[in-house]
C-alpha cells in the first residue's frame, strides 16, 4: 500500500464503522535511526493522544528492513515518539524493496523472519506490541508454515498472511485455505489478506482460512464501503446496498478538498487519478468513468466531471 494510503486517506477511510485498526505505509529502515520527523512523516497521527484517525480507529505504525539491530533501534525510537503498536512488514512484493533486502526477501529464510521480530520484539519489551505482515513464500509456499512460526517464536502478538507467494503478485486467485494451514501451525492470532473484494469474498476467506478476523488493503480503496458493508453483516446479518459511483465520488471530492490545503494542484490531480485507478478494481462502472477522466489535467475541471449528467455520461459510452 506504499504511497497510497497516507493520513488523509486513512482518514476518509475510517469515517464510518468498519476497522478496528489500520497500519501505515512502511518506514524504511536500513542501518540507522532515522530522525522523529521521519515518523512524523509517515504517521502524523503521532503528534496526537490517542494516536489515532479522526474517528478514533487506532493507527499502528509499520517498519520494513532486515536488519535486527536497525530495526531494534527504530522500534524504540518509534515507542518514545508514543507508537502504539509496530508492525512488521514481511509482506511487500516490489522489486526495488526486494532488490535492497526488504520485505518479502526475507521469507526465503524463515530464521531471518524469526531474528528480526525477536530483536523488535525484545526492543520494545512488553511495553507495545510487535505484529508482523507475510506471504506464503517468496517463489513458493515451501516455507510457509516455517515463516509463520518463525514470526510467533520471535514475540509476534499477531500475523496477518496475504495469501500468495512474492512470485504471484496480485494475480489471482489468493490461496484462503491456505492460510488456514498456516493458522493451524501457530498459536498466535492470524488474520487473512488479499482477494477480499466483496462480503462473498469475506466469507469465503473466513470459511477456508478458518481465521476470525480479515484485512483490506487495495479492496478498501476500491470500495471504500466495503469495511462498513462487512461490519454491517457481522452484526445484523443484513446486506446493506452495493456502492454507487456516486458515493465514491463524494469520497473523491473529499480527498481532493483536503489534499489541495497542502499540495499544488497538478499534484492533487494525480492522487485523485491513482485512487479512481484503484477503484476500476472490479468495478465497470468505476472503470468507464476512469476512462472518461484519465486525460483531464486541471484539478476543478476533474472534480467537476466525476458526476456528470447521465445523458453527458452515454454520448461517452461507445455505439
């Protein structure tokens, strides 16, 4: 979720029931402490008490590196900053990350994994709690279990598994039962990750996986109701309506309000591009309306169109 998922955005997102908590982009972490205003950065809900959304959903901050002792220091530097909680991320597919040694690099060697969380976890001795993020493997699922493990023995509070390999990307489909081996193998919570694009998809991801509790990334930005709509069923067992374009619209005009308060425009113009990109995500509707916008390079005249009329929207359909 690197570079889309800032404070604003956590924000937005959380308005309305849904998470429980949410973790911010990785701070990167090679051989140094870095500075407060790093942490600042990355998590300014920070320079708050409680450290938190607006709406009060708490904010857990997430380092990405390989080394122990690195990661140790800048785990307490995070602790004295007021961090909450510190997330490993184990997880992260780009190749530039693994290239340098970060992120899913390390599950080819589960006693890597089980190094970093423990030097993390002693760091921070109790006083916060350590949760790492990983996938099923680097180029196979060969190690899967032994990652996992490696995670709980190392002090981990909580695993959220994403369920592919590093080698598959995003492409589906995400192996839910398999997650379910991993939760079998570990006496930790485990939370399960990726695919849940729908309350099918919840379901189905909590029926294979077996795990009670699961987490959104890129589907929360292509729904931003889908949290809410989840939630909704937990509770009364009732299905609330699906989104409407116009309702991410609205979310989309918001975004653009506040982040024009602070960016230039023609910068505000590409966030609000990436986001609709995002919500194209099984979505035609969203899709066709991408198409229509993409081109657009002033700001007003974007946001003004992302609610056309709908004779305007059907002399844009193909014949």
């Amino acid at each position: 979720m690197e570079g889309v998922i800032d404070a604003l955005t956590r924000d937005l997102l959380t308005r309305q029931a849904g998470f429980d908590w949410s973790v911010t982009e990785f701070v990167r972490v090679v051989d140094t402490r870095l500075p407060p205003r790093v942490f600042y950065k990355h998590c300014p809900e920070l320079q708050q008490r409680p450290v938190a959304t607006p709406s009060g959903v708490p904010v857990h901050l997430q380092l990405l590196g390989a080394d122990p002792q690195a990661l140790a220091e800048n785990a307490r530097q995070a602790l004295a900053l007021g961090a909450i909680s510190i997330d490993l991320n184990f997880g992260c597919p780009a190749k530039l990350v693994n290239r340098h040694d970060g992120g899913a690099s390390l599950l080819r060697q589960p006693e890597r994994v089980y190094r970093a969380v423990k030097a993390v976890a002693e760091a921070l001795d109790g006083e916060i709690p350590v949760t790492a993020k990983i996938r099923l493997g680097f180029a196979n699922r060969r190690l899967a279990v032994a990652c996992a493990q490696a995670t709980a023995s190392g002090g981990a509070a909580r695993l959220v598994v994403h369920g592919r390999t590093r080698d598959e990307g995003y492409r589906p489909p995400a192996h839910w039962e398999w997650i379910g081996k991993v939760r079998r193998h570990v006496s930790i919570p485990v939370v399960a990750n990726g695919d849940i694009w729908t309350l099918e998809d919840y379901w189905k991801a909590r029926t294979l996986s077996g795990c009670c509790d699961v987490m959104l990334g890129r589907s929360a930005l292509a729904d931003p109701w889908l949290a809410p709509r989840i939630r909704h069923w937990q509770q009364t067992g009732e299905r609330l309506a699906d989104t409407t374009w116009t309702m991410r619209a609205s979310v989309l005009q918001e975004y653009a309000a506040l982040q024009r308060q602070h960016l230039p425009d023609r910068v505000v113009v590409s966030l609000v591009k990436q986001w609709l990109a995002q919500m194209r995500q099984g979505n035609a509707e969203a899709n066709q309306h991408f198409q229509r916008l993409k081109r657009l390079t002033d700001l007003d005249t974007l946001l003004g169109s992302l609610t056309p009329s709908t004779s305007a929207l059907n002399a844009c359909e193909p014949a």
